[in-house]
C-alpha cells in the first residue's frame, strides 16, 4: 500500500515500519496474536511517550541543562510523538462511521513523516 492512500477496511495499520519507512498492515479481525503484539507494543509506545514527557517537563525546569541534552529530549519528543499518532491513526482506522477513520483521507501528516 503507498503512503498516499487511505484506509483499506479489514487491515490495522501497525505500530512499526517496513524497512524504508513503509507502513506494515494487518488484515486481522482483531483478535489474533499479531493484535494482541501490536495492542502490547502500542501500549509500550504510549508509555515511553508519558515517561518522556514527565522527563520533558523536569529538564525544562532545570536552567543547567545543556543544549546538547535538550537536543536529545528534542528528538525523543519527536519520536515520541510520531509513535503516538501513529496509535491515533491506527485507532482511528478501525472506528466505523465518518471522520477519522472513514477512509477518505489519510489523518494529519503522519504519512509524511514516515
């Protein structure tokens, strides 16, 4: 699947790439050991992200830190973040109805991230 389609019904976008970026699908009805890894390593993503976070905010509040070290929190931010909506689109693939998931466009610039 390119990267400048939409949502195919049936296939879960997973929570990791493709060697050279390219999205790894799932045709799945959700209940398979492929799901529960990829609902497992969602979740991890998820974690690290508010961990990060937490780390964010405490470095930020330390006028010693160096640009170097606020360099690193910059691009674990910037993984972290991609990770989540990379969750957000995935998630919201699989909810029926219009809007997010509906199939018609693909959510936010997560595709060109990748």
């Amino acid at each position: 699947m390119s990267g400048k389609a939409g949502p195919v019904p049936g296939l879960r976008l997973l929570p990791w790439s493709q060697e050279g970026g390219k999205q790894c699908l799932l045709s799945t009805d959700g209940d398979g050991y492929a799901s529960r890894l990829a609902d497992d390593v969602e979740a991890a993503q998820l974690d690290m992200g508010t961990e990060l976070l937490d780390h964010a905010g405490a470095l930020l509040g330390e006028s010693t830190a160096s640009a170097s070290e606020l360099r690193f929190l910059a691009h674990r931010l910037v993984e972290a973040l991609h990770d989540a909506l990379r969750v957000a689109d995935s998630r919201g693939r699989r909810i029926p109805g219009p809007g997010v998931g509906s199939g018609k466009e693909i959510v936010g610039r997560l595709t060109a991230a990748e």
